[in-house]
C-alpha cells in the first residue's frame, strides 16, 4: 500500500533524489509546490527547531504526513555560523557568490579552517504529531580560499574533503550522494523507518 508524503521543499533536486530512496518502502513523494502550500518561516536558531517546523506547516496544510529537512555549513572558528543562516548569509537577495565570498572573509584571520555541513531530517505522521522522526548528518572537512569545481552548489566550491584531496564541487554527483551530509541523515532516516 502506498502512502503519500509531502515534502516541505520546493527543491525538484531533492524531490527526486527523496523519492527514488522512499518509494521502496511504500511512500509517494509529493513537493509542497505541487499542493500550492507556501513555503513556511523559519524563524528559530537550530536547524531541528526549522525542520520541524516546516514539517507540521506542509503537514497541516496538506492533511498529509510530511517530511522537511534543514541544512547548512558550520565552522567552529566562526562559533558555528553561518548555521542555520547559511542561505542568506549575505543578505538577500540570496547568492551563492555573495555568501562564500562573506565567509572566506571572515574566516581569513583564523588558522582553524575546519568546517562541516549537517543535516536534519524530520517526518512528522500529522501536524500534532508528539512524536517525529528525526534523523541527521554530519559532513567534515575544510574551507579552502580559492574555489575548486563545476559541481555542487553553495559553500562546495570551497569545501574541502582533505581524505579525497577534492572540495565537494569537484565531486560526481553520485559520489556526493555517498558522502554527504543528506546523504548520512537519509540512510539514518531509511533505517529507522524499516
């Protein structure tokens, strides 16, 4: 038996890649843009406390269970930012450029470069849902200045995989997928839900 679930993303990427893991146990992957529900806010300082909350928004308005991510980089010398600001850490208009440039800035006078990226995932079963599933990730490496790589997006070009000896941009997309912090929260997701 199927079970339909919202995905509180307008993102087409991760509408694909969600459905191709869920639909082997049993879960019809809709995008909240395909039921017209508006992109929720995500006013609170963790990425749990955002993920969540657009889990119970896309699950309210569609009557649906659903499942919302949150994600970004944290560098430990910066005291974790950009964090759950990672997106707009520029400021709006939101620009991928605009942010890697405000964070090699910032992390110029610093000798720690290390930084990782994290997921969370939640599922929520309905909007009141008092228990969610919550899984997550963590990505380690380090920022380097000058980017590197075609691929990716975001803060990639600049994210080093010292153990690889390539940043994230450089990566094919399926060796990402092996690796990455979303990759690491859906395994964690998949297994608690089998």
């Amino acid at each position: 038996m199927t079970q339909t679930l919202v995905l509180a993303s307008n993102n087409a990427g991760k509408l694909a890649e969600f459905s191709q893991l869920l639909a082997p146990l049993g879960f019809d992957i809709k995008s909240q843009r395909d039921l017209n529900i508006p992109e929720a806010d995500e006013p609170f300082v963790t990425f749990l406390e955002n993920a969540l909350a657009k889990a119970r928004h896309a699950s309210s308005h569609a009557g649906l269970p659903a499942l919302a991510d949150d994600s970004g980089i944290c560098v430990p010398a910066l005291g974790g930012a950009p964090g759950v600001q990672s997106a707009r850490y520029a400021g709006e208009p939101r620009s991928d450029a605009a942010n890697n440039a405000k964070l090699i800035r910032a992390l110029a006078a610093y000798a720690d470069k290390s930084a990782y990226y994290y997921c969370v995932l939640v599922m929520v079963r309905h909007a009141e849902d008092p228990q969610p599933v919550i899984a997550d990730g963590i990505w380690h490496g380090s920022l380097i200045e000058q980017p590197r790589g075609q691929g990716g997006f975001g803060y990639d070009p600049h994210f080093l995989l010292p153990e690889l000896s390539k940043t994230a941009a450089e990566l094919p997309a399926e060796q990402k997928n092996q690796y990455s912090h979303r990759a690491q929260a859906l395994r964690a997701l998949l297994s608690k839900l089998s």
